[in-house]
C-alpha cells in the first residue's frame, strides 16, 4: 500500500482477518464419518481426533440445506514488539505470521474453523470453503 514499514510498526496494535462461515443447522445437523487420514491432511491435530465431533449437513424444513445463521471465523495478529521488530526489519507476512503462531500461540484462520467443526458447529465442506486459501 505503499506505508513504510516503520509506520506500520508504530501506529499498529491488532490486524485481523475474517470470513463468515455458514452454522450447521442444530435441528438436523447428523454426524460424519471421517476416515482419520482426511482429519490430519486437514490440519486437525493427531490428538484432537479421537475427541472431535464432526457433523455434515442434511437439510430439514427449519433451514437452508443443512446450514442456519452464519458465525465468524476470525484470526487475530497482536503487534508484539517482537512484531514490530519484524516489520521494520521487511520480513515478509508470510514469516511473521509463522512466528506468531509458533512463538506467540496466534490461531489462524483455518485452525479456527477446525476448532469450530471439533464442536460440530461446523461441517467440514464449509470449513474448507471458508479456508482454502489459507
């Protein structure tokens, strides 16, 4: 956008991202059997498995095919100093968004929305609707 980085750095506390997913109708909403490869080349943790609760979407006269209301999926960058550092120093967003997950414990996008479809808020045909550039 043309800002100089150390702009960027000095006036920013908080960048976020959004997409609104559909919710999974609560009256219709079945469960889905997913085979345990697919969960983990999706990105769910190897230990979360066993305990998520997966659910498809069906469709029944309360809603639209499966699906009723919409939530957001947010992901939330906090300007650290570390950040900071970061950005005045040219790093990519890439980068820093790596090391805020890694060093910093940043949920992104798409672990959101896996951690919504765990609670069966979310079907896994959304999550990837909502996600796939992620």
């Amino acid at each position: 956008m043309g800002v100089e980085p150390f702009l960027v750095a000095a006036t920013g506390l908080l960048t976020t991202a959004q997409r609104l997913s559909r919710k999974l109708c609560s009256e219709c909403k079945a469960p889905a059997e997913v085979p345990k490869e697919t969960l983990l080349n999706m990105q769910f943790k190897a230990e979360e498995i066993e305990n998520a609760h997966i659910f498809k979407a069906v469709g029944c006269p309360r809603c639209r095919k499966g699906y009723k209301g919409r939530a957001a999926i947010v992901e939330s960058l906090k300007i650290t100093d570390a950040v900071k550092r970061m950005i005045i120093q040219g790093k990519t967003s890439l980068e820093i968004k790596a090391y805020a997950v890694e060093k910093e414990g940043m949920i992104t996008l798409r672990r959101a929305a896996i951690l919504r479809a765990m609670r069966g808020e979310l079907s896994l045909e959304e999550l990837e609707r909502v996600t796939m550039a992620d």
